[in-house]
C-alpha cells in the first residue's frame, strides 16, 4: 500500500491533509505525506472554553455511562485496529505487530477504564464524634491537556482520554508534531463512538490541537486547564511542570527513562538474550521503556556479550511494514546524528562499540544498526538518555553495586533484573532495591502491560498512568463529615460554647 492509501485507508481526505504548513513525514522513507493546518495558541481560549462548557454536562453525567463511549470506543478500535495500526507504521515507523500492539494497547486500556467506570471508589473512615460519618468522595476535575509523544502516539493518548473520560473530565489532546496524523485518525474512530453513544455527549468533549511548542505552551499555561498530562523528554517536563506548578494545576509527568536489566550468575540467559533485544532494540530503541542499560554479573559478561552481538548481526533492519522486519527506522536523521554522537562519546569515555552505523535500507529513511557498547564504567554518557538504540553494557562482582549502579541515573522509569536466585530476585524488588515506578524479575523492562501503574521517579516525572489507582490522578478528593446526631461536638475535644 501507498502512503496515500494509508491515510485514505484510515478515513483521512486529500483536503484535510493539505494546505496548511506542518509538513509530516513519514520516518520510513522521509516522504512528505501531508500539510496540515495548524491549530494558533490564539485559540486556546476558545478551546479551552469549550472544553469547560463540555466539562459542565459531561460530569453530570453517571459514572458508567461515561465508561459506554470508553466502550463503544473500544469497539471501534477494534474494528479499525488494523488501519489505525498501518497509520502508526507510517508515521512513527514502527514495524507492524508492533503498530497493532500499540493499537490493542488502546483497547486494553477502553476495558480497563470501562470497569473503572463502575468503581471510582471512595472511602469511609471511622469518626471520632458520636453520629458522624466521615468518608472520602472523588469528583471529576476539568479539562485534561493530553500532550503525547511521537514514539507511542496513539496508546499514551488513550491511556490518559479513556480515564479522563471515564473520571468526568473533557481532554484536549497536544499531539507531537512528528504524529499529527495518528491523531486525526483516533479523532475519526473516536467520532463514530460519539455517534452510536447519542446527545449524551457534549461537544467539545475531546478536542485535537495540532501544532508546535507555541500551541502546547498556550495549554499548559491556560489556568482553566485543571490537569496537564505530559509525555515526551525530560526537558520538555522541565518546562511544562513549572509552568503547570505556577498556577497550581495538577500535573502528571511521563519522562526520561534509562532503563537497566541487572543479569546475574543463576540467569536463564536464553531468556535473558531474547528480553535484551526486544526491549533494546524494539520500537529501534524508541520507547521510553527501551532497555539501554545492561548490569551483568562478570563471571557471565563475556558470554552474554558475545551471545548478544551474536544475535544483533542477525537484526532484520528496513522497511517496517516488510514481514519480518524488526527495527525499522529511526524518527529522523536528527534522531540518527544524535545516536551516532552519543557513540563517538561513549568511545571518548572508553567504550568499545559494535554496531550503531547508518544503514541503507530505504531511501530518504534514516536507518541504523543498533548499537551494543562495552564500557569500563557508568560514564556521563552512559547516564544520558539517548533515544535510540544504544545498548551499553557493564560488569558487576556484588549485587548491592549493581543495584547502586541502577539506581545512580537521573531517570527513574523502569528497571529489571534476570536471576534464579529467590534472594536476589527480592532484594531487587525491596525498599534496597530498584528505585523506578517499574521493577520486574525475569522480564525486560519495555513492554509493560495495561492494568499496572506506568510511571517513575527523579526525573522520570513522578507521574502514574493508565492502570491501578492512576485514576485518582484525574480527579480531585473531597472528605465529606456528616453530622447525623442532635449535637455538635468538636473534633480534638475543643470546647467553645458559647
Ligand atoms: C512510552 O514509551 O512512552 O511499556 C510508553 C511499554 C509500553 C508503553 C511505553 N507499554 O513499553
């Protein structure tokens, strides 16, 4: 199939994909494949108003049928699963199975949130006043900017929408620059939701803003966005946190990570091969849960090492929709320049690299062979995040110094470690252990499914989304005492009778 045949594939018209002056590439071969008119910071206003007249019907409504437009939502990603998928291999350049998880991710999280619609659950608390009930009540909060990155640009979106909605808030969703396109396609498959769920939903409810920073800037900074949601690099969280933080709106920040597997002596190392590829070099190193630090014991470094370098010789590198593919292409030649200067730092620092070239596969793509890189010591370098694929590989001889050496990053998303060994295995897991909002035994660390909290510390952002109790984060608490007696006693005993 063509680009073209792609987007109309996905409902996307010539008209709507022309005229304007954001020009969208597609990662596989650099071609330009639509000019989309971009929404002015001018707007904000009128779409944040929007947004609050939205917000006033949509949170009258009852819980469980909000949680009917998540459901009829996630009918229909399911019928336009393969579609949206394709939409998400062109532009974000992902290969194809990886493009439908994305997809099926989304209707992970619609199931999830559905049940979440019926539950919402507050708390009683035992009073300490004779015929007085004390319990805790969850309200919905207001509009929800949704700012999402390139490299999951439809999943992080509905992570975030399916709860909003679900919680009573409407969404205003910022996507990257670089994947505008996915989300005018989730804005269709969303449209025919709102037509089967009927008047009951404003309008409004989710609004797209396409655009750059200028954009983005004018919704974080707009006081009547109750919650801003941000996915994307830490420097971005650095500008938007603050600004959100001024006016003392609620934040939920999804940033950097630099994600380590700590493989020990008892390691299965078959499995440990295998997890170390995929989540190194899937999504070609491009998502925030990718793998880019190796932790190995040094009885079994030499082997793992060679067996590694082993396996990415054999590294089906191209055109991602080809089958069999398994990295496809990197973001840009921007994103490629700064993998290849991250390498010639690493060697500067005593790394010995093995891979991380360009490559020919396709025209006008920017595509790389993935890099494994022996180094001495967790280096300046080594503690960068470099979105791409860059694998640096370390030895250990004690497991409290490869836990010191995990957790020695700025980043704190997700972590792992590879062992048979019971007492390792929750050492790793303990208050001493890991310190990422992700930490798993005998699985990489990418990958993660719906129904857990996604999220991490330090400079990850500290924000939770899409499973457990990340819900309360769109919604604001109320504690409710109510006196059901004829007296009126104070709390603590106080007495100030008139
Ligand atoms: C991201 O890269 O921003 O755990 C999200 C994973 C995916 C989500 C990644 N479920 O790798």
């Amino acid at each position: 199939m063509t680009h073209a045949d792609v987007l109309k594939a996905a409902g996307l018209s010539a008209d709507e994909l022309s005229g304007g002056t954001l020009a969208v590439h597609s990662p596989i071969d650099g071609a330009e494949v639509a000019r989309l008119t971009e929404t002015s910071a001018a707007d904000m206003d009128a779409i944040v108003a929007r947004s609050r007249t939205a917000f006033q019907s949509w949170r009258d409504l009852p819980a469980p049928r909000r949680g009917e437009l998540v459901r009829l939502l996630g009918e229909e990603l399911r019928a336009a699963k393969d579609e949206l998928g394709a939409v998400v291999t062109l532009e974000a350049g992902k290969i194809t199975s990886e493009g439908l998880g994305e997809v099926q991710e989304m209707i992970d999280i619609c199931d999830f949130a559905v049940g979440l619609s019926r539950q919402l659950y507050g708390l009683t608390i035992a009073s300490e006043r004779p015929g007085h009930r004390m319990m805790e009540t969850w309200h919905p909060m207001g509009p929800c900017g949704v700012i999402t990155a390139f490299n999951f640009p439809v999943a992080v979106w509905s992570w975030n929408t399916a709860i909003a909605l679900v919680c009573g808030n409407p969404v205003i969703w910022k996507p990257s620059e670089k994947s505008p396109l996915t989300a005018m396609t989730c804005m269709k498959i969303l449209d025919r939701a709102l037509e089967r769920f009927g008047d009951d939903a404003p309008d409004g409810l989710v609004q797209l803003v396409i655009g750059g920073a200028d954009v983005g800037a004018a919704m974080v900074g707009h006081k009547d966005v109750a919650i801003v949601s941000a996915t994307g690099s830490t420097a971005m969280g650095r500008k938007v946190g603050p600004k959100v933080a001024e006016r003392f709106g609620r934040c939920i920040l999804e940033l950097g990570g630099n994600n380590a597997m700590i493989v020990a002596p008892s390691a299965d190392l078959d499995m440990a091969v295998r997890a170390i590829v995929f989540s190194a070099v899937g999504t070609c190193g491009q998502r925030c849960t990718s793998l880019r630090r190796v932790i190995a014991h040094d009885s079994i470094r030499a082997e793992l090492v060679e067996r590694l370098a082993k396996a990415y010789a054999t590294l089906p590198i191209g055109d991602p929709r080809a089958p069999g593919t398994l990295v496809g292409p990197i973001i840009d030649s921007a994103a490629r320049d700064r993998m290849l200067a991250a390498l010639q730092i690493a060697r500067g620092e005593g790394g010995t690299v093995h891979g991380g070239e360009a490559v020919e596969a396709v025209t006008g793509g920017a595509y790389v062979s993935p890099a494994i890189v022996e180094m001495p010591a967790q280096t300046d370098i080594v503690r960068t995040e470099t979105f791409a694929p860059i694998l640096y590989v370390m030895g250990y001889t004690e497991l409290s110094d490869a836990i010191a050496m995990q957790n020695d990053v700025p980043q704190g998303l997700s972590s792992c470690i590879f062992t048979t060994d019971l007492r390792e295995a929750e050492t790793f897991l303990s208050d001493a252990g890991s310190d990422c909002g992700i930490a798993n035994v005998n699985i990489g660390p990418s990958g993660a499914e719906i129904g857990g909290a996604f999220g991490g510390e330090k400079e990850t952002g500290g924000g939770r989304e899409s499973g457990s109790d990340a819900w309360k984060g769109y919604m604001r608490r109320a504690t409710n005492t109510i006196n059901y007696s004829r007296e009126l006693p104070l709390a603590q005993g106080v007495k100030f009778d008139l």
